[in-house]
C-alpha cells in the first residue's frame, strides 16, 4: 500500500492557486565552469534528493467532496521522468540561458507525478548549467536553496555515490530520518534563523545537516533537536 500524507493548509493553498497563466513553481540555477557527467549527477540525486521522501511523492485528491488532498508515495516513480539533460544552443552565452530558463519556467509540471525536475543544461560558456523546478506545495525558495546544497559537497573530485538513497537501517531510524529531512526542507529558513542566533556550534550542525543527509540521521538518531528544528 502506497505511503500517504495529508497536505497541510498552507500546501494546499498554493496548490490550489496554481493556474495555467500562473504556476506555482519555484525555480533554481547553479552555473558550472566545466562540464558534469550526467551519469553522475544522476547517482547523486538518487542517492540524496531521494532521501526527501517528499520528492518521490505526487499530489493526489480527494475521493470525497470536499475531501482534502494528500501525498502518495508514486508506486511507478522513475527517476528519468525528473532528471533531463537538455544542451544550450549557439552562442551559449547568459541570454540563451535567460531565454531557455523561461521556456522551462513557463512549462507546467505534471501532476500525475511528483512535482519536481531537474535539467543539465550542458553548453554553457564552456561549462554547463543545473536547473532545478519544484511546485511551491513542495517547499519555497528557501528551502529549494538547502535541497541544491544537499547535493553538493565540500571538497572536489567525490567519487558518485552508490545505493538507490535508502538507508539500511531500521524502520525507526528510518522514520527519524525521514521526519528531519521532511522538517528540513519544509521548514529550512525559518530553522536556519534560528540557527544562527543561538551559536556557531549550533549553526555549523544545522548547515552540516542541510548539506549531508547522513548526518542529519546522526542527528535525528541521538534526539538532537536541530535538525528538526521548527
């Protein structure tokens, strides 16, 4: 049986404002001086993206009049309907990328799926261009910020990861996991301010939290309130 959450009141009011001459999405890009392997960025949207249980669900209403609608694990979910890779054309300079950005901004997602893409926009000044769509329903510009560091890491030249982003642990752990992560990107800018007026200790463990998933299980696994900070 698939997963199901009810959406919340603010979730279901952006969902329903969203219209054919107005859509509810929220956009980000991250530019690259060289190339990435899309194999690779593939492994690490696997790996960590997909550790927000959120990304691999879709919306779905209510049978009922009235009924409120809720998220439904996607049985069918394929992480090639989400990650494209598409190439810039002549003269790949900032105005293509402004011109091609808006295309895909104006382009609804679908709904029969979870509301979110990312696109490799390859042939950009010598490098290349992410993009990232997500509907407003799923978290706000905030947090689509956290969700970009979540796939970066500190250092250069890490290997891709490998696993298909679930943790082999047990279905607590797993639970924990899984409310700190979803707490994170519904809430990240609100847990953030917070961060950083308490202490450098407290801020570093958030930002580490934001950026490796794994830590955030750390977290969540001792009881530590940070990440799951509201």
């Amino acid at each position: 049986m698939s997963k199901t959450q009810p959406l919340t009141a603010v979730d279901a009011a952006w969902l329903r404002m969203e219209d054919p001459t107005n859509l509810m999405m929220v956009s980000g890009i991250i530019t690259f001086k060289e190339m990435i392997d899309f194999d690779h960025l593939k492994a690490v949207v696997q790996h960590r993206l997909l550790a927000f249980d959120r990304f691999r669900m879709r919306v779905m209403s209510s049978r009922m009049p009235f009924g409120q609608s809720y998220w439904e694990t996607d049985a069918t979910f394929d992480l090639n309907a989400h990650v494209h890779r598409i190439a810039l054309p002549s003269p790949g300079n900032k105005a293509a990328l402004q011109e091609m950005s808006s295309d895909l901004m104006s382009t609804p997602l679908d709904f029969s799926k979870p509301l979110w893409q990312m696109h490799l926009i390859e042939n950009y000044e010598g490098g290349c261009a992410i993009m990232t769509r997500l509907h407003h329903c799923i978290a706000d510009g905030m947090a689509l910020v956290f969700v970009l560091l979540s796939l970066t890491d500190m250092i250069p030249g890490v290997p891709p990861p490998t696993g298909d982003g679930q943790m082999d642990e047990t279905a607590d752990k797993k639970e924990g996991l899984s409310n700190a992560l979803n707490a994170l990107v519904q809430q990240g800018a609100k847990t953030v301010g917070a961060m950083w007026q308490t202490s450098g200790k407290v801020a570093s463990e958030g930002l580490e939290a934001l950026i490796n998933p794994a830590h955030a299980m750390e977290l969540a696994l001792k009881g530590t309130d940070t990440a799951v900070a509201a």
